[in-house]
C-alpha cells in the first residue's frame, strides 16, 4: 500500500449496483493536492479528448473497434505534438505503437455483471461474426468490445494514457516500434504513472447518452473545483 503524495495522481476505478443488480463502472483520475500540474494537465485533456471523441462517434451501426482506433489515433497524434511519439499516426495505429500509451481496449460489455457475460469467453460477448478479436497484437489483445453497436448495448468509455516504466525499458530493449517512439523523452514520464477516464454509456436510436442523472466531473477545471470547494 502506498502513501498519497503531493503533487501525484490518484486513479479510482470503481461502481455501484442497483438492487437488481445492473452494475455501474467509473473511473476518475485527480491530483491528491487538488491541482493538475501542467504535465498532468497536458496528458490529462488528452485524455478527456479521446473520451469525447468516443462519446461523439458512438452510435448504432458503428462497430466499437473503430470507435477504439479513432481514439488511438486521438491519443498518438497528441502524444506526437509533446515530443513523445513521432511517425505516420495510422502506420504507427497498425503496427500497435499507441499500446505503449494504451494498452488495453476503449471499453467492454455492462449489465448484471460489470464485464458483462465475459466468463462465456470474450468472443461470444464483444464479437461476432463480422467482428473477430487480434489475439496476436499487444494491446489489440484487450479489446473486449469490438462489434457494431446496437440501440440499447451498454458499453464503457473508458480511454487511457500510462507510462509504465517496464513495458518502455522492455519496447526499448527490443526496438519495438522504435520508429514510433522517442524513448528518451518516455524515460523522463517513468514517475508519471497513469491516466484514465471511464463512463458508461447507453447507445440510442441516433448516438449515446450518459448513464445516470447526475455525471462525475471530469473536466480538471471541474475536478480542481470540486476538490478546492
């Protein structure tokens, strides 16, 4: 267990249950002191970006792996514009260079279980037919949900950005994607740790709304003001 540290970042991940059972999934990330720092602030609206963009895009006949790769190529054309990445955005997508960023799926299945159904397997739950898994690529690997949505599927918003010190040493190591990468700049976020913003989102007959009455903030300028109040 680790102590809660000035000018770091807290990320809780958790949800709620109706009494019959329907689940809820929620991630918010904030500074323990209550303010973003600009390096914070610089990847957190990246964030918050890929996060609305999904919002934006997601509606029926939309297949949710595409949804997926609109934010991950979201997410690498910022980390380009901070020295982080560099390349084609859509050569650097294909070849999985935004899983050093994102290593897992944009969402997954909800309903009485918060992975909903994913004990059948995650073929017969997030796919189908049309849409099959890449089981071979890391972070591809994660998407849980990846079919065409549906009016009434009730799937999870829920980009993110990490540094994670032994997945950069290791890509480093190996060369992986280094024509996609500026390792010495990602060596400098070792001490960053992560970002994440999750919402569940119900697909209507011509987009997506929030579940809930009441919406988390997750602006940082809503977030520092709800911490400072």
């Amino acid at each position: 267990m680790a102590e809660l540290e000035d000018g770091r970042l807290v990320l809780c991940d958790c949800g709620g249950e109706t009494m019959s059972h329907y689940c809820s999934d929620n991630t918010r990330t904030f500074p323990v002191n209550g303010k973003f720092t600009q390096r914070q602030l610089d990847i957190y609206n990246v964030v918050v970006e890929a996060h609305d963009a999904a919002l934006k895009l997601s509606k029926p006949g939309v297949k949710y792996a595409d949804v997926h790769f609109a934010v991950c190529r979201i997410i690498f054309e910022r980390m380009k514009e901070l020295g982080l990445a560099k390349g084609d955005t859509d050569v650097a997508v294909a070849a999985g260079a935004h899983a050093m960023f994102l290593p897992h799926g944009l969402g997954h299945m909800m309903g009485l279980d918060v992975h909903d159904m994913e004990a059948l397997g995650q073929i017969h739950v997030g796919f189908d037919e049309e849409t099959r898994p890449n089981l071979e690529q890391f972070g591809t690997n994660c998407l849980r949900m990846g079919r065409r949505l549906q009016e009434g599927f009730v799937v999870t918003d829920e980009p993110g950005i990490y540094f994670i010190p032994a997945l950069i040493d290791e890509w480093r190591a190996k060369k992986h994607c280094a024509e996609f990468l500026n390792f010495d700049k990602l060596d400098t976020y070792k001490d960053f740790g992560g970002i994440r913003i999750e919402d569940d989102i119900l697909v209507t007959a011509d987009g997506c709304r929030f579940i809930g009455k009441d919406l988390i903030p997750y602006y940082a300028k809503d977030i520092e003001a709800f911490m400072n109040a």
